[in-house]
C-alpha cells in the first residue's frame, strides 16, 4: 500500500494539464518530520505569504518522537494512529 499510494508520476501527469510546474510546490514529508519550520517556511513563500511560522510554532514531543503544533494556549499533536513508525520502502 506503501508504495501504491506514493506513486506520485501519475497524478503529476494530470496536474500539469492544468498547472505550470511552478505552480506545484512538492513538500518533502520526512524533512517536514525533521524540520517542520523550514519546510512550512517554504510552504509560506511559495504561496506569497508573509512570514509567519517559527520555531515557536513547534515543540518535540518525546513521547511520540516527533514534532507537534503549538501556540500561546494550547498544544497539539496528530492523532494516535499517526507518528508510528512505517517499515522502509
């Protein structure tokens, strides 16, 4: 299934019927685990937005070996069925 669902040639196909390749921004998830604030940074220019996450937006959660969300008042974590590990492909 792993693999199945990472197969990503074809949908790009169809995509660039429609859009400019420039126009796709191809987020590269285990960099997101590793370092979610550069990624997200990138995710923010490539939008044209202004800057706005920062590391203050994440802490490393131990418990579950990765980064989650948080703000003035709350932090927030995926859910159970998520951060477990996956076998390498």
């Amino acid at each position: 299934k792993a693999v199945r669902i990472s197969q990503y040639a074809r949908y790009f196909k169809r995509w660039l019927q429609f859009f400019n390749l420039s126009q796709i921004l191809v987020v590269d998830g285990d960099l997101l685990i590793r370092d979610p604030v550069s990624e997200v940074q990138r995710a923010e220019a490539f939008l044209g937005l202004e800057p706005y996450v920062t590391a203050r937006n994440f802490f490393f959660n131990d418990t579950k070996g990765f980064f989650c969300l948080q703000n003035e008042v709350s932090r927030k974590c995926l859910a159970r069925s998520k951060g477990r590990k996956h076998p390498e492909v």
